[in-house]
C-alpha cells in the first residue's frame, strides 16, 4: 500500500494529485497531435478531457494491486501543469509496476521527463518495496526510449506489431528495471 505525502518534490518539479483546476492545462496538452501520436487515444475535445480528469482525481494512492496513481506534473517555480506521471502497480505476489509520463511538448527537452520518471522510480521501489518496474512504450518513441535509458532501465523486448492502434499494428519495446540496479545506481 502506498499513500505519499504530496507534494512530492524533485530538483525543479512538484508531483502531486490533480485538481478540477488542471482541466485547462490538461486539455492543452491533450488535445495536441503531437501529444497523442504514440498512446493508445488520439487528441482529446475538452468533455473528453473532462472525464480523464474525473478519473486521474481519484487515482492519489495505491491501495492494492491493479490500480494506478496518477500525478500532475508541476514547475515547481511557476506552478505551471506540464504533464502526468503515472505508477501503476501491477502485481503485489510479484512486486512488479510499470511508470508512464506525458509532458507538453513546449517542455520537451529539458530532462522533465526525466526527472519524473526518477520520482515515480523512487515512489515504486522505496514507498510500495518493488522488486520490478517497467516502461512500456511505442517502438517509435525514440525520446522516450532515452529517457528510459537515462534512468538506467534496459531494452528487455521489442514486440513486433503486437497491437493494433489507431487503425494500424504498432511495435511495443519493454524497458525493465530492478530495485537492486536502481538501489545500486543511486
């Protein structure tokens, strides 16, 4: 079980549940082709939005396996919403989860991405006692293949056109890491 103190804070960011008052920023990156390219939706109209809201409104603990938490990302400086990281637990007999993010793209490029997937990481395997966590994304999401990478996780599998997205077959590349590299790392 795992319950944080919020906010939870990096070098430049807060992490903390969202809000009712995130609609605007959440719409802004939502609805963004760009955004959406590489997840299983494409862009949002705001009542969709709206209701992705509801759902991330009540995702602020994991009480039990199957369930996710899923944060806004603040610029700790400005209070700006730039994005959501999301933790999900997927097993408790095996100890395993899985980190997510999505970041506006006027804040691509400056290790934001980065330093949320560290925090979701730190969340993972010191608050919930992970033993295994990974990172699932579209094989051509190089970006964040690199920032999977940078948080030391490894390429563990690239499934070939294993779902059908957006009226096409998609690649699907792993990325795994365990509590002992993570603990070993830092």
């Amino acid at each position: 079980m795992l319950k944080p103190s919020y906010p939870i804070r990096t070098d430049r960011l807060l992490l903390r549940p969202f809000t009712p008052a995130d609609l605007d920023a959440l719409h802004a990156m939502q609805s963004l082709p760009e955004v959406t390219r590489y997840l299983y939706w494409g862009p949002r109209d705001r009542r969709q939005v709206q209701e992705s809201l509801e759902g991330k409104l009540a995702q602020t603990a994991l009480l039990d396996e199957g369930q996710a938490l899923c944060l806004a990302v603040e610029i700790a400086a400005t209070g700006e919403v730039i994005g959501d990281g999301l933790l999900f637990w997927h097993s408790r007999t095996h100890r395993s989860g899985e980190i997510g993010y999505v970041l506006h793209p006027d804040h691509h490029g400056r290790g934001y991405a980065t330093e949320t997937g560290r925090a979701l990481l730190e969340l993972g395997f010191d608050g919930l006692g992970l033993h295994r966590v990974t990172g699932r994304i579209d094989g051509r999401n190089t970006a964040s293949a690199r920032v999977l990478e940078r948080l030391g996780m490894r390429r563990e599998a690239h499934l070939v056109e294993n779902e059908w997205v957006k009226d096409e077959w998609t690649d699907e590349v792993v990325y795994a890491i365990l509590h002992r590299e993570w603990s070993s790392r830092r």
